[in-house]
C-alpha cells in the first residue's frame, strides 16, 4: 500500500487537463440531464404547455357538447344518425348539429368535434334524466 500511495503523491495534473476534464464531465452531464433525467428547454416546454391547453380546452368543450347533445329533443335520432355515419364524417355532423358550440367562442375548437364524436358512439344508450332526490326536510 505504500507503494501505490508513493506512486500516486507526486502526479499533478496540468491546467490544460482539468479544463478539459470540466468541459468533458459538463457535456456528459447535459448528455444523460436532457436524455434520461427529465430535463427540457423552455422552447420545448413552452411547446408542452401548448399542447397541453389546448387538449384541455378540447376535453371541456367535448364534455359540453356531449351534453348538448344528450338533452337535445331528438337525441336517440341523432344518436342513430350519428352512428350510421363513418368516422370521417363524425365530426361534421357534430358541427352541422351546433352541438360544440360555446358561448363567446366564436370558432370551433380543434379537436373537440372529434373528441365529443368518439364519446357519444361510446354510450350504449342515451342517459336518462333522474328522478329528483326527496329529502324528508
């Protein structure tokens, strides 16, 4: 053991190394942040938050439609409608229907056609309304 503890005493390593062993520890550092740790940029976070409101906003407007058209008069027709159409054609007769339609949004909103389409051909049948709850007070 002395002999390595001699051995090893008098190395110094030159400037010129440690710069080069910063810079090489810095971009391995970077490498494994930006690839396994989770790390972003703010371009591509900006891109997620994005991404994420407008699915958001599509969610909220599908969930609205849904009900729009689930307690329109003539649900279980357009419900058959609906469902005769083809997947393509889904969406257009959701807008046809002015069922996505928000107040104060005067624009579609992307995607939420699609979404409230693939909602309603998920329902076996039409929701019924429920029976008011009586309390006793």
């Amino acid at each position: 053991m002395a002999g390595v503890e001699r051995g090893l005493a008098p190395y110094r390593p030159s400037k010129t190394r440690w710069v080069w062993s910063l810079i090489g520890a810095s971009a391995l550092t970077m490498m494994v942040g930006f690839t396994w740790g989770g790390w972003t940029t703010s371009g591509r976070a900006r891109v997620m938050t994005d991404i994420a409101v407008r699915d958001a906003r599509a969610d909220l407007v599908a969930g609205i439609c849904v009900q729009n058209f689930v307690t329109a008069s003539d649900a279980a027709d357009n419900l058959k409608a609906l469902q005769a159409k083809s997947s393509w054609q889904r969406d257009d007769f959701i807008k046809e229907g002015g069922w996505a339609k928000v107040a104060g949004i005067d624009d579609t909103v992307a995607n939420a056609t699609d979404a409230c389409a693939d909602q309603l051909m998920k329902l076996k049948e039409l929701p019924t309304a429920a029976a008011p709850v009586v309390t006793d007070s």
